[in-house]
C-alpha cells in the first residue's frame, strides 16, 4: 500500500496545504495524477468550495481533484481514480456519509490494491482502524466507529504537549491514556502538527522536523523522530 497521512492542513503563518505540497508531490510523483477527492468532513462550507481549495493546491504540483460529489456513481469514480484524497473537517461527519453512502468497503479494497491514499486531519484519522481518537466534536452518529483499518494503529492528529494556560481540564495525553487504558493492545501515534506518516509498502516513516509521540498500555510513551524505525507499528495488532 502507499498511504500519506498528514496531521493538518496549514501551519501557522503558512498558506493552506503549503507544508505538505512537496511531500505530496514527491509521494505522487511526476506524472499527472487525477485524484477523486473526498469532502465529506465539510461541515460548514461547501463541497465546492472545499474542491476548489484542494485543486488550486494540486495543480500547483501538477494534479488535479475532482470532488466525488460531482460523480452519479461515486463507486465506479473511486474504481477509475488514480488516487484517493480525504481532506480534514469533522471526523464524525465524513464516517458518517461514507457509511450512508457505502463507500467505506470500495476505498479500502481500492488502497490495499495500490491506488495512493492521501489524508490529512480526519483524512488521517479514518485510515486507522477507528474514529476513536479523532479530537472532533461527535455532531453526527455514525452507524459504527470502525473506519478504513489501512493501518493497524491509531493517530492522533494536531496531537499538543502544550496544556493551555488557566486551562483545569484534562490534556490530550491524559485522553490518550484513557483510552490505552480500555485499548491495551493498540498503539497511538500523536502525530504533531507539520508531520506526516509516509507508508510505502512495508515500511512506514514520520516526515517532518518534529517527533511522534507513540503511547501504549503500560509502556512509557515514546518520542521517535524521521530517522528512527516505524515498521513496529505496522505489526500492532488492530
């Protein structure tokens, strides 16, 4: 499989996807690529908005997304796509359509065939084996939290060691601890912000200037940067 699942879209001070682009363009490669891209984590703008955001990206890079809302058959556009862009938004949302929409099945077949899978944000959150560590709000109710299990772990995208001042809440790796706690045989990646998993075939790496955080039951949580090894993950059970 080739899997890039980027943690967001725009870094602070940074035009949108502009971080990402290059990798992108790497991953894909030079030739022209006609990607179906999936908006459905759109919540308050529209699938045409959110189309021409991504493409403006794309074609800068020499590709090009067309949204699957623009198809009658959104299976057979998936089965002729050369690749498969999910973009970010609210996680529950684009479960939630992909279930009404009996999309999820054809996806992963499509991925675990070799078409390229690119995803950030909730993108990247539904190439894991669940939504559950998604850090959106549950506006919708999705038929069931099992998502696309390309990889056998769980992300944590914009994944914060910051706790926000006069903030009395719990922090994002107590949350992530909750939940090893009750998953004790999953791993989660925190995948910070500016970073990225690149799988290619069996070997997975971070891109990026900054480490992962990897949690598991009972272990001390881990910092390992885009020179250390990855491929341990991908022998977790899921």
């Amino acid at each position: 499989m080739r899997i890039l699942l980027i943690s967001n879209s725009t870094n602070p001070g940074e035009g949108y996807l502009e971080h990402a682009k290059p990798h992108i363009k790497n991953f894909l490669g030079d030739k022209p690529k006609n990607a179906i891209f999936i908006p459905y984590a759109a919540v308050t703008f529209s699938y045409d908005e959110y189309e021409k955001k991504v493409n403006d990206k794309f074609e800068e890079i020499g590709h090009h997304v067309t949204s699957i809302h623009k198809f009658n058959n959104a299976v057979e556009a998936i089965e002729n796509a050369d690749a498969i862009v999910v973009g970010g938004g609210n996680t529950w949302q684009l479960v939630k359509t992909l279930q009404d929409k009996k999309l999820m099945k054809v996806i992963r077949r499509k991925v675990r065939h070799g078409i390229p899978y690119i995803g950030w944000s909730a993108g990247s959150n539904i190439a894991c084996p669940t939504l559950r560590t998604t850090n959106d709000m549950p506006i919708v109710e999705p038929k069931k939290f099992k998502t696309l299990n390309l990889v056998p772990f769980q992300i944590n995208p914009h994944y914060l060691d910051e706790h926000p001042t006069n903030h009395a809440g719990e922090t994002r790796e107590v949350r992530i601890n909750e939940f090893i706690t009750v998953n004790p045989d999953i791993y989660v990646v925190g995948l910070r912000e500016g970073t990225m998993l690149w799988l290619e075939d069996d070997d997975l790496s971070l891109v990026g200037n900054r480490p992962a955080r990897i949690f598991k039951y009972k272990e001390d949580p881990i910092e390992l940067s885009g020179e250390d090894d990855f491929n341990f993950l991908l022998k977790a059970e899921s």
